[in-house]
C-alpha cells in the first residue's frame, strides 16, 4: 500500500512513545537542569541526557545477549546506565533519592505540540495505546503527567521482549485480539515501522526532527513507501478522517 492508496480496515493505532509522542531530550534536560538548580548540584545535564540516551540501545541489547538473566524494564536499565554514568560524569553528593528522582524524569516528559490534540481526534475513530520500550508504570505515569489519552498501554514489559523484537509487535495484536492488518503502527523512526510491516502492520511516518536536538542524524523523512506519511499528528488525523 502507498500514501496515496485509501487505508481502510484498520481498528487500532499505536503509537511508538520515546520521540513520536514525547520530546524526551528538552524534557529530560529542562526538568533535571531546574532540579539541580534547586538542589544545589553541579552538572553538564544537556551532555549527560545526550549519553544517557546514547546508552539505550546498548542496554537493551545486553539484555538480548544474556536471556538467563531475565527480561529487565526500562527503569531498572535506565537507572543501571544513570548510575555509570554518575561516575563518568563525576557528579558528586547525590543520595539514593536523588538518583530516583533522576531516573523517573523520564516518566515526566512533555508532549510535542501536536500531540494530545491530535491523539484526541484520533482516539474518536480507533483504539489509540502505546507500543513502546517504556514500562507500563513509566507510560502510566507519563500519561497522567502529559495529559496523552490512551485507551491501552502496550509495552515490551508484557512481552519480555524489546523493540524492535518481532514479538512486541506480534503480542500486542494478540492482546487487542485483532490482525496485525487492523493495527497501524505510527512512529517517527523508518526502524521500529519497518519492523512492524514486517509482522503484518500498516504503518505511519510522522517526522520529528529535533528528536536529538543537533545530533539528529537520521529520520528526517521518511525512507520507505509506508501506508502513510504526515507532518503531524493533526496531519495523520485529517488523513484518517478524524
């Protein structure tokens, strides 16, 4: 199917999280810079946000490279990078309710602009929920704080499996007990949608070039022919009919 092809039969959106929905990188950096400020600590926040990302696929693979050691949220692999990263950074006098603070500024990240608007518009025709990395109490708590209007959240958490692992997207269609062909995946990475077709689902391109602020180096379009392909969320609306 092209973008220029009607898309009929679908019953169901989900929506990458990390970069589609929410601008993790300003968010991290904004929230962790006014708590240091106030608590009186002393780092380079927009450096450390920049590597503790960079640290997040390695993490997740490890995972992958050692399965006797179980499934691992995100949390627990956010806080495990955090705490190196401490170290590395040489970021001195914080306690253990310090890092817990640090670490769960991710279940505080903001909304692109377009975001609870269009996702409000969109959740009028189709299930809207989450497909995401993010553990259900990271994306709980990030949908409370950013007001996003889920129906479901869907995460890896549920399938012990990550991103981009056929089984993420294979489980979430069992769980919403439809066929992959009635779910459209919507994502601002051409990876995690090619990884979604491949497993039967339509799939949406929405751009967010400042994703990685100036260290954005791939994802400013879209590289594939996917079933559609918007500016927006306001845009993927007016394309569905909402």
């Amino acid at each position: 199917m092209t973008d220029s092809a009607p898309v009929q039969g679908i019953k169901a959106l989900l929506f990458d999280v990390f970069g589609t929905v929410v601008d993790w990188r300003a968010s991290l950096i904004e929230d962790l810079t006014a708590w240091a400020s106030v608590r009186g600590v002393k780092a380079d926040w927009t450096a450390l946000v920049d590597a503790w990302r960079g640290a997040y696929v390695p993490s997740m693979d490890e995972v992958r490279k050692h399965p006797e050691r179980g499934f691992r949220k995100l949390d627990l692999l956010h806080r495990q990078s955090l705490d190196r990263l401490i170290e590395r950074f040489g970021i001195v006098g914080l306690s253990e309710q310090d890092r817990v603070t640090i670490t769960t500024a991710w279940h505080r990240l903001r909304p692109w602009p377009d975001a609870v608007a269009g996702l409000t518009r969109l959740r009028k025709g189709y299930i809207i929920g989450t497909l995401s990395n993010g553990n259900v109490a990271l994306l709980t708590n990030m949908a409370k704080h950013a007001g996003l209007p889920w129906d479901v959240i869907l995460s890896a958490e549920l399938f012990g499996h990550y991103k981009r692992d056929a089984e993420v997207y294979r489980g979430a269609a069992d769980l919403l007990d439809l066929e992959p062909r009635q779910i459209m995946m919507v994502a601002a990475h051409n990876d995690d949608l090619a990884a979604a077709r491949k497993q039967g689902m339509l799939t949406a391109f929405v751009a967010r070039p400042g994703e990685y602020g100036p260290h954005q180096s791939k994802d400013f379009e879209a590289d594939q022919a996917w079933t559609l392909v918007a500016r927006d969320f306001n845009e993927l609306a007016d394309r569905l009919g909402q």
